[in-house]
C-alpha cells in the first residue's frame, strides 16, 4: 500500500493501526496461535516469499549458539547492540531452508529535515541463502522524514546495493573495512545502518565460530 503524498506520518499510522486489528483478530478472534515472529503482515510482506514458503522463527536456536560462544557479560551486550526481532529461515513447501534472515530494528537521534533533531527507528533484515552467500538487505520499516532525503527513499536507492549479492564471510571483511560510503543527505541514517550491519555480523561470526 502506497503512502498519501503529504501525509506520510498519518499513513503510517494508520498502516499500523490496521495491522494491530488484523493481528487481534487472527489470535483473539480466530484462536491462531503466534508463530514467534514479531512482525505485522506488512511488514513480513515486505519478504516477497514465493508460493508454498514459510517463515519459520529460530530465534532462541541463534542465541544459544551466541550464548555457549561467549561470556555472560558478553552475552548480554552482544544482544542489547543487536536488539535483535528475529532469526528466522525461510522454508519451501518441503521444509528446505531457502534463506535465513536476521531481523533487527534500531532508534537513534539524529538531524532532521529542519535541522531540528528527534528520535527515529527502523526494522531491517539482512538475508542469506541457505549456503550463507547472495546477502540481501531489506527495509522492513521505518519512520519518515529521516535526513533530508526520507529514510524510506533508502529503499530504492542503489545505496542499498552495496549490502547485496555478498557470503557472509565476504560482508563482515567489508563492515570491518568500513568500504560502505554514507549516502548523500542521509548521513546519520547510512552511519546507522552500517554499524547495525556489522554487529549482526560480528553476532553471526561469533555464535557460528565452533
């Protein structure tokens, strides 16, 4: 559903307020259970699965890998830099893993459009295949009005590109190396995303390193 030029913030509020209800009505009304993933049916449409896929929520499976690989203290502070939605595989009708994806959201302070500063937030999943190669980085969600271009526009803005068609060994070398430029206009945003990028990195190297 398309946003109404001028009135991006009401949209969005209302885009939510008829996710709640269909969310109420599938669990209060219907009696379906939750499927553990934390997103709203705009949101996971946002996926494009292909018929017969499913997403299938592995959350608590990642951070017992983190958490046998690390320290308590370690632990906790891996996952309150993440704040980490889901992880999450994507599986076809037979229940083969197509892609995993880790879903995290963020909210930052930052400069807006009239140089006035206010908090924002976003969702985004980084996707791989099931070989962990062919790295795709989606906009789940977000605020408007982020930066002078809008961080929405982020997601049809060869910016993004940068993040796709990489291993996973591939993309944490390049967020160690700090090889992504910032987009022009959107300084804080890009900063953001890049440091959010490479802590689900740094997490997924670390919880995969036995």
């Amino acid at each position: 559903t398309d946003a109404s030029a001028g009135a991006s913030l009401s949209f969005g509020g209302v885009l939510n307020g008829v996710d709640n209800v269909i969310s109420f009505h599938k669990q209060a009304i219907k009696g379906e259970e939750s499927d553990g993933i934390n997103l709203s049916d705009s949101q996971r449409a946002k996926f494009n699965l292909a018929d017969g896929q499913v997403m299938v929520d592995k959350t608590e499976d990642f951070k017992a890998k983190l958490k046998a690989a690390s320290s308590e203290n370690k632990y906790n502070s891996i996952l309150e830099g993440l704040r980490l939605v889901n992880f999450i595989e994507i599986q076809d009708a037979t229940g083969n893993v197509v892609n995993y994806a880790y879903v995290v959201d963020q909210e930052y302070s930052c400069e807006l459009e009239h140089g006035s500063r206010g908090k924002q937030k976003y969702t985004i999943a980084l996707m791989f295949d099931s070989n962990w190669e062919n790295s795709k980085l989606l906009i789940i969600d977000s605020t408007d009005s982020m930066s002078s271009v809008g961080f929405d526009s982020l997601a049809n803005n060869a910016w993004v590109n940068n993040f796709n068609g990489h291993t996973a060994a591939e993309l944490s070398s390049m967020m160690g190396g700090a090889e992504i430029d910032k987009i022009s206009g959107a300084t804080f945003t890009s900063n953001t995303v890049i440091a959010h990028v490479t802590s689900i990195m740094s997490a997924h190297d670390r919880a995969n390193s036995k």
